[in-house]
C-alpha cells in the first residue's frame, strides 16, 4: 500500500478525520429544546387565539396571527394579555376587526 491509500486518522482516503465530523451533542440539544419551546409557544398561542375569537377561528389564520405575535417579541400568552394594550392590539392591520375586538377584552391591560 502507497502512503496516499492511508489518511492520518486511520480511515480511508479522503475521509475526514472522525472529530470533524462528529455532531457537537451540546448544540444539537440546545437547539432542540429552541425549536421545541418555540413550537410549544406557537400552539399555545394559536389554542389561545382560538379560545378568545371562538368558533369563527380559522386554524390557518390564528397561526398566522400568533406567527405576526411571536415577531413582534410576544413570545406567550402570558406576554401577550400582561403586556399588550388594547390600543396595540386595535393597530395590528394583520388582524380583522372583529378578532381585535373579542383579543381587546381578554387583555388585562
């Protein structure tokens, strides 16, 4: 056998070296719990929604709206009846009008 048949790290030629090409567990599952609480946050804002419009909710429509939600830095349900006003809520132009008013009512603030 040639020297060039052998890699340093005692694979076949051309494979990377066995570190290189190891997923980095840590990572892996701190994103995965990301992607877990964002998606946990995603559906209980969207069961929210559907519970404060009722039965005229459209599932695609309360996630979009919990979607617009999340992009605004209201993370939660929690977030969203502690923190939003129902000024803020009356100038969110991606929800109808009806929907601004039944969310208005369920604000605290």
């Amino acid at each position: 056998m040639h020297d060039s048949e052998h890699s340093d790290t005692g694979g076949q030629e051309g494979d990377p070296p066995a570190d290189a090409t190891a997923p980095d567990t840590a990572v892996l599952f701190s994103r995965g719990q990301a992607t877990s609480s964002k998606e946990g946050s995603l559906k209980e804002i969207i069961e929210w929604f559907v519970a404060v419009i009722g039965c005229t909710a459209i599932q695609e429509e309360m996630e979009s709206y919990a979607r617009n939600c999340i992009g605004l830095g209201l993370h939660s349900v929690e977030i969203i009846v502690s923190a939003c006003t129902k000024e803020e809520v009356a100038g969110f132009d991606w929800m109808k009008r009806y929907h601004k008013a039944k969310v208005a009512t369920a604000l605290r603030v």
